[in-house]
C-alpha cells in the first residue's frame, strides 16, 4: 500500500515538474518528421502480463519494425533529437504515466519485450513477480548501455553476453531487499547518476553494501573493468543466438 501512495505521488508530481521539458521536446519530436511524439512499447509486466509503455520516441517510424530490440549508442534509427532525449533519460520520463496508471512502479526491474522474457531461465522469471519500473539498481549500473552495444555486430546476442546477466542478477538483489528506504535512495541515485555518473556509482556502492549484496555484485557494480560474457542467473551457458539456441 505504501509503495503504490508513493507512486502515485512520485508520478504524479514528476509529470508536473517534467512538463516544462517535456513539452518543447514533444513539440521537437513531432516537427521532425509531423509523426506522434510517443511510441508506444509493448512490454511483459508483473505475472507475465503484457502493458503498453509510453516512451518519448526517439528514433525514426517503425524503427521496431527492424526486429532489433537492443540499442546502441550510434545506433543509425535515433533521431538528431533522439539522441539528446536518450542522453537525458527524457524517454523515461513519460513513463511516470504508466506509473500512475499501475502498469509500473518508480523502482522495479526494467521491463522486457517478450522476445527476451521468452529467454529467461527459471532464476529468472522471478523478476516478473512484481512490477517493472523506471529504475533500479542495474538502471544505474547499466545506464551506459547505449555505449556497451556501440560497434557491436550483434546488439542483441551483446545485450544477452554482456549486460543481461548482471542486469537480472542486480534485479534479483533488489527484489530480495526491497524497501520503502531502498526506493527513495535509487530515486535519487537514478537523479543523480544523470549529472554524475561516477558519484552515482560511488554512493551505489555504500547502498549495496547495506542490503548485504555479494562481492561479485559489488564489484560488477564499481564498472571500473571491461565487461565479459557469461551466463545469465540460472544458466550455465553463455547465450550466442537471439533465440537462446544454441548455447556456447
């Protein structure tokens, strides 16, 4: 109950105080190319139930018609403007609506397409007990993975190498420690991390360490060391298709 009240407030005023940026950039988006300035995602929620999520579009029409779900930095679909709402997470910020609707929460596990829930293994499907949301510890951890994919051949078997597996295992550790406490402090890191990445990173690790997160989750965390393939949580193969199959 206490988590749903401050959704509702947090949304509800993140709206009001994003409208003054959001509404020129609306504005920026539609000029463009006289298209929406929203593209409507759809995404697996809580219980495997699929929502629609409302996102700032950033790239060119039917960009998802591509069959590319994974996005890099100098991916050619973003838009001149789109690259600078991906810069500053602007294309989260309308997703406070799904919040108010009840679809997300501020702090949860990113949600998927199905494409990529289809390949969670059993560890993983536990990420979909509860509801995705905006931010959480791997948004933070992870909120370069526009550069991680950059030059990649392949940016969804990258994705599912080099990101998933902490991605899930950093969604597990919140799910395991989630507070009222635990939210208000990634609010303000997922704030912060867009003015500073580095402090942001910093003070994550002060967080971590009081929910009494393992030393491998720790130091993935730090992003001081190149990432590298591995299993996803639950797996004992490194993913080397789209389709989970075959596995190395």
């Amino acid at each position: 109950m206490m988590k749903r009240l401050f959704d509702i407030v947090g949304s509800g005023l993140g709206l009001l105080a994003a409208s003054p940026v959001l509404l020129p950039v609306m504005f920026l988006v539609w000029r463009q190319d006289r298209h929406s300035p929203f593209y409507v995602a759809p995404r697996v929620g809580r219980n495997d139930r699929p929502f629609r999520m409302v996102k700032l579009r950033s790239m060119v029409i039917n960009a998802d018609k591509s069959g590319v779900d994974s996005t890099s930095s100098n991916d050619m679909r973003i838009t001149a403007v789109g690259q600078f709402i991906r810069r500053y997470k602007l294309d989260e910020l309308t997703q406070l609506w799904n919040v108010l609707l009840g679809d997300m929460s501020l702090v949860g596990p990113r949600p998927n397409v199905k494409r990529e829930t289809d390949l969670y293994t059993p560890v993983e499907r536990r990420l979909l007990e509860v509801k995705p949301g905006i931010t959480d510890i791997s948004s933070i951890v992870f909120s370069d993975e526009g550069d991680i994919l950059k030059d990649q051949p392949d940016p969804d078997i990258a994705y599912n190498q080099l990101i998933r597996p902490g991605k899930s295992a950093l969604g597990l550790l919140y799910i395991d420690n989630r507070s009222m406490l635990l939210d208000i402090q990634l609010c303000f890191l997922t704030v912060l991390s867009i003015l500073s990445r580095a402090s942001a990173l910093e003070k994550l690790q002060s967080v971590m360490r009081g929910i009494g997160a393992p030393s491998e989750l720790l130091e993935l965390a730090r992003r001081d060391r190149p990432l590298t393939p591995s299993p996803p949580p639950g797996g004992d193969r490194i993913v080397t298709s789209r389709d989970g199959n075959p596995f190395a």
